[in-house]
C-alpha cells in the first residue's frame, strides 16, 4: 500500500497482515512527513487493513435438501466465528417452498478450523445433520456434509475478499439428492442399454437389451415379417452384450428403412395396370356379346 500526499518528506514504509488485518506499528516522525497526524498519544501510529471478523460475529448461508419423498426444502447454516481459523455451524429447520418449517433438525454443531493457507484443518467426526418429523410423510433423514480433504483446498476454504463487510460465500455445492421427477423419454444406446430420462435431470439405465448368437444361423426357422426362431439345426441361443463375443450391434434411434427393390415394385405395378385394363375390356366385351345375343332372341 502506497500512501502520498501534498507534503514535502521521506516516504514511509507500511507493513500490512492480511491475516489479522493489523498494521505493523511505524514511526509517528514519517507519519508527519507525510501529513498525517500522530493521535496515538505515543511515538507509534498503528494502520489497519482490510476488516476482517471477530470472534462472535455470525453469517448465514443456504442450501437445498430433499426428504426420501424427493420433497425439497431449504436449510439455513448459521456459522459462528469462535477464534482464529476456527468457526461453529448450527443448522436450522428445513422450510418448504410455502415458507412452513416441514422437519426438525436435531444435530451438535459442526467445528470447522482452517489451516494458515485457508486450507481445511479439521472438522467434526463424520460431519452431519439429522432431520425428523418430516410433515410430507418422509422417513427421517440423516445428511453427511463433504466438507473436503484436510489440508486441501478441494472443499470449504477460508479465504480473503478483499472487502469492507466479509462475507460466507458459497460457490458451488455437489448433491446426490434429486426432487421427484416424471419419465419424460427413453433411449437405446448402441451397447443395448436402455436410458430413461426424467423431467428433474436424472438419468438411468433400466435394461439392457442382449443379443443372441446360435452355432448355425442358417438352420433357424423363418417365420413371417422377418422373424425367426430357433430349430434343432440352428441350436441353443447364447446371450451377449451387443458388440461384443461375436454379436452383432445395435443401432440405437435409427429408423429402418425400406427393402424393397423398388423399380421391380414399379414393373410390376404396370402389369397389374395393363392386366385389368385387358380384363376390363373382356368384361365390357363379354357384356355387349350378352346385349347381342339378348336381342337376338326377342
């Protein structure tokens, strides 16, 4: 940090920890060299950095649960500065998106102490927080917290920012739990697996289709619409994954097309014209011979 000012003097050399935010102490004599007035009543003046907490001093944060109903609420952490590097989390009662509490939350608070660096130093055993007498009908819930690696900076850290009024910031949060979702579609993937996909972004595999290999293909029996089946020429069938011990693959979302030969079709569409044009002239012919012979007879 650089100070200046419109008086004429030596520059001053100021010392700041940015881990306490206290100055080190400096000479009052530079200080009025630079136009500052020394008010400390001594012959040292002392700069503060940027403001930093205090024990005491408390911050809220929020997060998203889910119930095993996949019902959601929201938990509001209160973190609690209790020394240096060292803070306590208390968890509130889960409240539902009407604004109502909807469960209990009945857990020790959680010590989290943080290294020099800002790393992680240590945590409670098994960090966690317990929730009971869900209102949806949901069974209790215990929610282990993943607070990161101690001495790493892969989860919670504690760090500077460099503003007047610090603040609990959360940037990202990892979950496994999901709201309730609805099917919305389905896909073939080309090892066989079938993906169902959900409205709330979850996916899962729910089958796996499997392919079958005889020792004689040629021996199957035909059946119609291009279905065969096995015989005693073909053998037993032996099941695989698509791709894979000689089976064949699969081709997911594809839409098969046509087989037929299709200028053969068309032949053969205009010699079925041209044979009932002729058999409808046989039929008009027939008919006028039958006219004839009618009025041959009256």
């Amino acid at each position: 940090m650089t100070l200046t000012s419109s008086a004429t003097g030596s520059a001053a050399e100021i010392t700041i920890d940015n881990v306490t935010g206290t100055g080190a102490s400096v000479a009052g004599s530079n200080l009025s060299t630079l136009g500052i007035t020394d008010t400390g009543g001594d012959s040292t003046e002392t700069v503060n950095g940027t403001s930093t907490t205090t024990d005491g001093d408390t911050y809220e944060t929020t997060f998203e649960v889910f119930d095993s109903l996949g019902t959601s609420s929201t938990v509001t952490v209160t973190w609690e500065k209790t020394a240096a590097n060292s803070w306590q989390m208390t968890f509130g009662d889960p409240v539902g998106v009407n604004g109502n509490v909807i469960g209990t939350s009945s857990t020790d608070p959680v010590t989290v102490t943080f290294n020099s660096d800002g790393t992680l130093a240590s945590t409670s055993a098994d960090p966690s927080f317990s929730v009971s007498g869900w209102t949806t009908g949901a069974a209790d819930s215990t929610i282990d917290l993943g607070l990161g690696t101690v001495g790493n900076s892969d989860g919670l850290t504690q760090y500077a920012s460099d503003e007047d009024d610090p603040q609990i910031e959360v940037k990202s949060i990892i979950q496994d739990g999901q709201a309730y979702g609805s099917l919305s579609s389905v896909e073939i993937g080309d090892d066989g697996s079938v993906t169902a996909f959900f409205d709330n972004g979850e996916e899962r595999v729910i089958y796996k289709i499997a392919v079958s290999t005889f020792p004689n293909s040629n021996g199957l029996s035909e059946k119609s619409n291009g279905i065969y089946a096995r015989s005693s020429s073909s053998g037993n069938s032996t099941l695989h994954i698509a791709g894979q011990g000689g089976a064949g693959s699969i081709n997911g979302g594809y839409l098969e097309s046509s087989t037929v030969d299709t200028s053969r079709e068309f032949s053969s569409m205009l010699s079925a014209q041209q044979a009932y044009s002729a058999s409808s002239q046989i039929m008009s012919t027939a008919s006028s011979m039958f006219d004839k012979l009618l009025e041959a007879v009256r």
